[in-house]
C-alpha cells in the first residue's frame, strides 16, 4: 500500500481513467461517487491526497472541502473542475483547495500536480518509510537499498512500500494482493509470486534476502519467525 488517494468524481468515465491512471503509478486509490459517500470517506480513512471534484450529487465539492478543512488542515487536496472562471478558482483556492484543475486536461499534467503537492507535503511532514537499509521517499517515488537506487516498475514499488509498513510481520497472500492489487484474490493466480520475484531480486542485488516465504503462510519482510522459512528458496 503506497499512497492514498481519494478519488471524488460522479462521472464514471473520469473517475475509471483516473483511478486506473494512478493505480498504475503505484498509488493506492478508492473513489467515492457523491458528496456524501466522499464525505463518509473522509472520516473514516487517512488519505495522503485528495482529488475533488466541484459538481457532485448529493453535496457539492466545495461544501465536502470547507467542512474537510474545519477538521484536517494538512491533507493536500486538489480541486477538478470545468469551471474555469477566474472567480471560481479563487473560490475553490479560498475553500481550502492546494489546487486548482480544469476540465478536459491531460493526466500528465494531473499526475505532474500530484506530484508536486506532495512533494509539498513531504516539506510539512515527512513521507519517507524504512526498515534496515532499505527506503522509500513516497512523495518522489524513489527507492534505493543502502543508497544504491531500485529501478522498480508500479507493483514492485507498491509491494515494498506495503512491506516496509509491515516490517517483521507475516502477511498473507490474500491480505497482500488485496491491499496491492485492489482486488480479491482467488487463490489461483501467480501474479503476485512473479512481482515478489522481481521485487527480491532488485533488492538482493544490494544484500541479503529481505523477504522470506512462509510455507502455508505468507510472506515476511525483515527476519523470518524463529530464522527459518521452512522453505530453500
């Protein structure tokens, strides 16, 4: 699980680009279709960055983020929108937005804003995650094993970003697809053996193994229960 975003967008074209678009960019995404779903969200969960949409059934976008701001002042927020109006982006700006973005626009261009907003975070409040020699900057991106950068493609970078927030900790295969992958797991694909593979070679390239397979288990990050996996490889 790398970083969280709250997807808040009732068109369903728009929404499925752009949470598509981020989960392959390794982010950790969710969408609310409403305002009153995304306000529900809000609450409930710890989000690293919001995109909003203006127009929303139920409770527009404005009224969700001048109440989000009256209980989270941190939370980067950036705003989606076809009104382009001067006006309206400094009232979208004085609502409590980081940002402002007008529709159609260019998921580059989104992503390049994303980006920078969290790297703006990062600035407040720190977004690097650890264990041992290995890091993870969460607001760039980038990965290395004692200084020595990890070329690692979208679900190598979100397996270890999961693996790092669970350090030392058996973790299933369902809990893991399902937290990286956004979908159930059913047991039958190998899809998350073949990303574990890639992911411990990268990091075996700078050290020892990190990442130890319990048979019947799971896996874990660090040192194995009792030093031994039970299994040779």
């Amino acid at each position: 699980m790398g970083i969280r975003v709250l997807v808040v967008e009732d068109d369903e074209l728009i929404a499925a680009s752009l949470v598509r678009g981020l989960r392959e960019e390794g982010f950790t995404v969710e969408r609310a279709a409403d305002g009153e779903v995304a306000w529900q969200a809000l609450q409930s969960g710890s989000w690293d960055l919001v995109l909003l949409d203006w127009w929303l059934p139920s409770q527009d976008g404005l009224s969700v983020l001048r109440r989000f701001r009256e209980r989270d002042h941190e939370t980067p927020v950036l705003f989606l929108t076809a009104r382009d109006s001067v006006s309206d982006r400094v009232r979208g700006l004085n609502g409590g937005a980081d940002d402002y973005l007008c529709k159609p626009f260019a998921f580059d261009e989104l992503l390049a804003r994303v980006h920078a907003l969290l790297r703006r975070r990062e600035g407040r409040s720190g977004t690097i995650v650890s264990s041992g020699d290995v890091k993870v900057d969460l607001a760039t991106q980038k990965a290395d094993r004692g200084g020595k950068p990890l070329d690692l493609k979208a679900k190598e970078y979100a397996l270890l970003v999961f693996f790092l927030r669970h350090p030392n900790e058996v973790l299933s295969r369902t809990r893991i697809y399902e937290h990286v992958w956004d979908e159930r797991y059913d047991g039958l694909s190998n899809t998350l053996e073949v990303h574990i593979f890639e992911l411990r070679r990268k990091l075996e390239a700078h050290g020892d193994r990190l990442i130890h397979t319990l048979r019947g288990r799971g896996y874990v990050f660090g040192d194995p229960p009792g030093g031994s996996t039970g299994e040779g490889s």
